[in-house]
C-alpha cells in the first residue's frame, strides 16, 4: 500500500467519530418559567413539562428550563424577569397576570406563552383572542360566569348564607376584574358581599378574624400570588373558623378545603405546551390564537364538610369532577 493512501485511510478513520458526532448535534432548547409559587407548590406545572414530553422536549436532554418564582412577593417580580431576559433564552412562560405585566412593561421581543391570565385583551397585551398581534399569546383562563356559579354553590350548601367575604390580593388586575363579577352576581342572587385584601400571610390571618368578628356565613378565596403560597394557611383558618369556603382552584380543596371550582389549570398548562412547540418550530406568536378554557373542576371535600357540619347535597356531589371522602 502507497504511504500516500495509508495516511488518507487513516486520517479518514480518525475523523469519522468526529463527523458522526458533528451529525447527532441535538439542539439544546431554552425556556424560563415566571411564576409567583414556587415549582413544588404548582401542581399544575407537571402537566407542562408532560406535554413538552410529547413533543420532543425532554427537561436535562435537549431543554433548559429556569424556573423563577417570586414565592408569594410580587414585588420581586421585575427583578426575577430582568434576571431571565438575561439568559438569552428561547421563550418565557408565564402562570398569571401580576407575572405578564411586569414582563410586558419591558417592551421585550421574546415570545412569551402565557397559562392562566385572566384578560390579555383587556390588560393590553393581544389586539384580539384570535389575532393577538405581538410577541404574547398562550391560554387565557377568563369565563365570567364563573363567579355567579361559585355563589350559587355556597348557597346550595349554606343553608342561610346572606353575607360573603371575597378574600384576595387586589393589587392584581385580574382580582379587581373578579370583584367586579362578584358585586354584579351577588346582587342577583340576594347576597352582600365583603372584599379583604390581602398581601401577606399576616394579612390573611387579620382577615379571617375580622370576617368572623363580621358575621359573614362564608368566604370565597381567589387564587393569586398571595393565596397560592399560603393555601395551607387559609384552609386551616377555615377550619379553625368553621368558614365554609369555596375556592378558585383545585388543590385548595385536594389539600383540605371545602369545595372548589374552577377552570382546569393544568388543562391549561397541557394546551400551553402545543403553543411552546409551535413557536419553537418557527410559528409567530402574533398569529397563534388566545385560547380559553374548556374544562372545569368541581371538587367536593366530603371530609372537610363533615368537620363543619354540613351536608353537601346529592345533586352537588354526583355532578363534582372529584370527592374526597
């Protein structure tokens, strides 16, 4: 053999792994997650990362996720998104309304995909559900009736019930939007309704003592970046206060609260993650529509109603998505 074509087969030996890596290059995805609970406290945010699953992207192979929570201080938010516009990631997903905001007040050209803002079109940040018209778009958990419901199923399990406290933190837009509900459907339904705002969880213990010293026959808990992290405070103040309540998301009532509905939100993180795909194969947000919810829970907790004494009605329990018994 030549010495010639020797050191060519050799060198092409040599260089073959390199080529053969060169061609399995996996691009590595990047997406920030803004949320105002922290990653154990979201339930819901596994059926994120589930639908990422199906669609290629596997967390610790080919995607980045930084997660950033401002652990019920909304104040910390512009600082946590300036901290994750600098990581030059690929997109950013965002939970709910005090978290776009302060994400939108930075005038930055990421995409953003949201899960549960309650009314981009109103908060300025699509022209249209269907055409949203910039870099924002995602899940949008607005259904106005969903207020007029929530008292009507106090009324069918408090026997009586004449005055409501509506508890949550009023410096998110989407609260002040709630309560606006709340006054037009407890004016049709007979009933007064008493607002506490509340930012800490000192504030949410003042509430309920003051709520109870106020006679009101129940409480509505929203959920927001205040009531979200200190669920387990609320639900035990309920029970220590023999308050029935109703609750705007699932957990609350998984985790010992009387009964909840709500939208179904890790629906809408599942959906959430089609939107992720389609902007990371090259879609523009601009033209990816709004979509709102479709699916709701009702979930009755059988054993904390027994604790307040109270019977939830048979029609109520056989229509509840979930019992806890």
């Amino acid at each position: 053999m030549e010495r010639r074509t020797f050191i060519t087969l050799i060198g092409g030996a040599a260089a073959s792994p390199f080529v053969a890596r060169a061609q399995h290059v996996v691009k590595v995805w990047r997406i920030g997650i803004l949320d105002t609970a922290t990653r154990e406290l979201n339930k819901d945010i596994a059926a994120l990362f589930r639908g990422l699953r199906g669609f290629g992207y596997i967390e610790g192979q080919n995607l980045v996720v930084e997660y950033r929570t401002a652990d019920g201080r909304n104040e910390r938010l512009p600082d946590l998104v300036s901290e994750l516009l600098r990581l030059n990631l690929d997109l950013i997903v965002v939970r709910g309304t005090p978290e776009i905001i302060a994400i939108k007040n930075t005038n930055t050209k990421i995409p953003i995909v949201m899960s549960a803002v309650v009314d981009p079109v109103g908060l300025g940040l699509a022209a249209s559900l269907n055409h949203p018209g910039g870099n924002i778009t995602g899940m949008s958990s607005i259904v106005t009736e969903l207020e007029a419901k929530r008292l009507e199923i106090l009324k069918e399990i408090v026997p009586g019930v004449k005055r409501v406290a509506i508890l949550g933190d009023f410096r998110n837009s989407a609260v002040v939007m709630q309560w606006g509900e709340v006054q037009t459907a407890a004016r049709s339904l007979a009933l007064e309704v008493e607002r506490f705002d509340v930012r800490s969880a000192d504030d949410i213990r003042r509430a309920f003592e003051a709520a109870t010293g106020n006679h009101v026959d129940a409480i509505r808990i929203g959920v927001d970046g205040t009531t979200r992290p200190n669920r387990g405070l609320i639900i035990e103040l309920a029970s220590k206060y023999k308050l029935p309540a109703i609750y705007s998301a699932r957990e609350f009532a998984i985790e010992g609260g009387l009964i909840a509905f709500a939208a179904d939100y890790a629906d809408l993180y599942l959906r959430a993650a089609a939107v992720v795909d389609k902007i990371l194969r090259g879609a523009n947000p601009a033209e990816i529509p709004v979509e709102q919810p479709t699916k709701f829970d009702l979930v009755v907790n059988l054993r904390t109603a027994k604790s307040l004494g109270l019977t939830i009605p048979y029609v109520l329990v056989a229509r509840a998505d979930e019992v806890i018994e």
